[in-house]
C-alpha cells in the first residue's frame, strides 16, 4: 500500500489545531485508504450495521475512547451523524476523529449542525503531482487519460466500464442516500452532459430539454454535484459590470478521466491534452491551497484568462495554462492587467522546466512549470 505521506502530515498537522477532521472527496478517490494508513488509528467503517450500533449511545462510546485517535468511516450512514461530532468537540477534546464523507457537510439534510468553528475540513482531491511518483506514474499523459482516482490511475488499460459502474455506484450510494433527487435518468443524463461540456460557460437552458427537466431543476443538479465535488464551479472574478462577465459560471468536472470518458477519448490528441492539462492545473490549486475559491476571468469581448485567485487586501493572481509556452496568447492576459495592473500574472505550462519572466505589452509574466507556481503560490505571506 503506497503511503501518500503529504496527505497523511496535513492530517496530522490540522489534528493539532482541533480535534475534530472532516474529510470530504468523491468516491474511490481514497479516503478508507488514507484513512487506514495513519498511525496508531482506530478504525471504525459506519456502514456496518455493527459498527453502527456502537455509536447508539455516542457519549458512552466516546468516553471508552478517551485520548485515541479514530476514523468514522462514511458518517453519513450514521442517523444523526452531525451529533456524535458535535459532542466529541465539545465534551471529549481528547479523542481526536477523522471522519470521512463524499460531500461537503453543509450538503446534506442529515447533517443538521454543520459544527461550525469546531471541525477542520479536509478536502481529498484526485491525485495531484506528489502522488504520481507514490504511485510510479511516470508519464502525466497516463494520468491525463485515466484521471486520478487510485483504482483508475493504475488500471493496466483505460478502464471504460468502471467509469460507468462508478456512476452508477455515485447515484445509489451518494445521490439516493443523501438528497431529494427522484429522476436517476435526468440526473445522470445531466452528470454526463456536463462531464462532455467540462470548462465551458454553464447555461442551465442547454441542458434542460435533453435531460427532459426544467431549467430551475438543472439548477439544483449542479448545486448537488458541487457538493459532491463531482463538478467545480468557477465563479466569475469581476469589478466592472460594464466590461466583464459578472454572473455566467464555468463549470468544470472533477476529474479528466471522467471528461475523457463521456467524449470518447481512449488516446490522446495533441489538442486534447491542453484542455486535460487545464483540467489537472484546476485539481493541483485545490489540492494544495485546500480552497473552492478559484475563479475565472471573461470581458465582453470575449477574452478570457482561464484562474483567477482573489486575495483579499492584496492584487489577484491570474493564471493562464498552456501544455506548451509556445501556444501561449497574450491578448487576454494584457486586457486583465489593463483592468487589474497590480495583478500578478502567471502562465503554466507544461514544458517550461526553468522559470522565466517575459515583458510583453509592458506587462511582466512569470512563466513557470506547475512545481513553479505552486512554489509561488503556497509561499507564507509576509507578515
């Protein structure tokens, strides 16, 4: 079993500022995994009727666990899961718990207290660049094609017929268990439109007469798959209504396996890879800044920067991703700093192996490879 050692010391890190860990991440991305590979670890699966009746009693079950470390496996099938965390925050600080879902904890109707100010929330991503040398992933283009949840990525072929089991599995396991949602052929008819769409401006209209719902019902599917993590949802980043785009989101699916799977693409073209490796860009800023905070940015002449990540009191970070320098435009990264000229701007890609600085327009750019920008960007702030 591969030990994905930096998720393990965040862990670790984040259990000493409060004792209670919510982990969320879709699922199959790793969480049971992660979960039994931590040190001097109690493991408790609550979707095990057993298990389950252990916790009938949640004072009396945490009070024989007093100064151990434990992981509540799939919380959500307990029936008032949001409790038993409630009271282990506040009565028994020294039980420290992990628990594990594949939403956010505000998502769903069981979770009536979302413990606010009491529970550090953790956020699994599919695999970013650190656990490809875990998993002995030389060649990015595999982790493009297969995507990056575990079973997938190290499957010796393109496993086709597990992405359709799993969305099978999501629907039965997550969507059925937890949320109102009736129509499964709407709901994965939309899920798989949407994956086939991955990275364009969302417009509720265009899905709603193939799915056979209405445009306020698709508008719910998205809030559903964002709560998931099975869809990101890029707000966009804008000051003037005037000359930019203020309200239509861009929607990307959480995982390029995924998206290569509903457009057919076994093997890869050159032009596919620019739209994966934006894709994977995505999971690598959410993987490592622990945010859903990232935007995009779109003026009404249709120029567009692909990340935005707004800092409060400080300049924004814009980012362009390109598999190779050489397909790099400047034209919507000039009109951003025209509108934001303290913005930082950035192009990633692929095939820059030393960073550089290049003056085009009058306007600095940093061009780096994805280590490069995310040394820069993980670096503390001055106090």
């Amino acid at each position: 079993m591969q030990k994905r050692t930096h998720w393990l010391e965040v862990i670790e890190r984040s259990w000493r500022d409060r004792s209670v860990l919510w982990l969320s991440g879709v699922r199959r991305v790793g969480k049971t995994t992660l979960c039994r590979s931590l040190d001097d670890i109690e493991y408790f699966d609550c979707e095990l009727p057993r298990t389950r009746r252990l916790m009938d009693d949640p004072e009396a079950f945490l009070k024989s666990l007093r100064g151990k470390r434990i992981v509540l496996d799939e919380i959500h099938r307990l029936r008032q899961p949001s409790e038993i965390l409630k009271i282990a925050a506040d009565h028994f600080p020294t039980v420290r718990v992990l628990a594990t879902g594949s939403s956010t904890l505000a998502a769903s109707r069981k979770f009536k207290d979302t413990l606010t100010g009491r529970k550090t929330e953790l956020w699994l991503t599919p695999a970013d660049s650190r656990d490809l040398a875990i998993f002995g992933v030389a060649d990015l283009r595999v982790r493009l094609r297969q995507g990056g949840l575990p079973p997938f990525l190290l499957a010796a072929d393109f496993p086709e017929r597990d992405f359709q089991e799993w969305l099978d599995s999501y629907w039965a396991k997550d969507i059925q268990e937890l949320f109102r949602i009736e129509r499964r052929h709407s709901f994965l008819r939309f899920t798989e439109l949407l994956l086939a769409s991955s990275g364009g401006i969302f417009e509720a209209t265009r899905f709603a007469g193939p799915c056979e719902v209405s445009r306020t019902t698709i508008a719910s599917y998205l809030s559903v798959l964002e709560a998931t993590s099975l869809a990101h949802v890029l707000r966009p980043y804008a000051t003037s209504r005037t000359a930019e785009i203020v309200s239509a989101p861009k929607v990307y699916g959480f995982d390029t396996g995924f998206v290569c799977h509903v457009r057919g693409w076994d093997t890869l073209r050159t032009d596919d890879l620019g739209t994966l490796w934006e894709h994977f860009v995505l999971n690598e800023l959410h993987a490592r800044l622990q945010t859903h905070r990232v935007q995009y940015w779109r003026d009404k002449q249709g120029r567009e920067v692909d990340f935005v990540l707004g800092r409060r009191g400080r300049p924004p970070i814009a980012i362009e991703c390109k598999w190779s320098a050489d397909q790099f435009e400047p034209a919507a990264l000039l009109a951003f700093a025209a509108r934001y000229p303290e913005a930082t701007a950035f192009v990633v890609a692929h095939d820059v192996e030393r960073a550089h600085r290049r003056t085009i327009g009058g306007v600095s750019m940093e061009f780096v490879g994805l280590a490069g920008l995310l040394s820069r960007l993980e670096k503390p702030r001055d106090p």
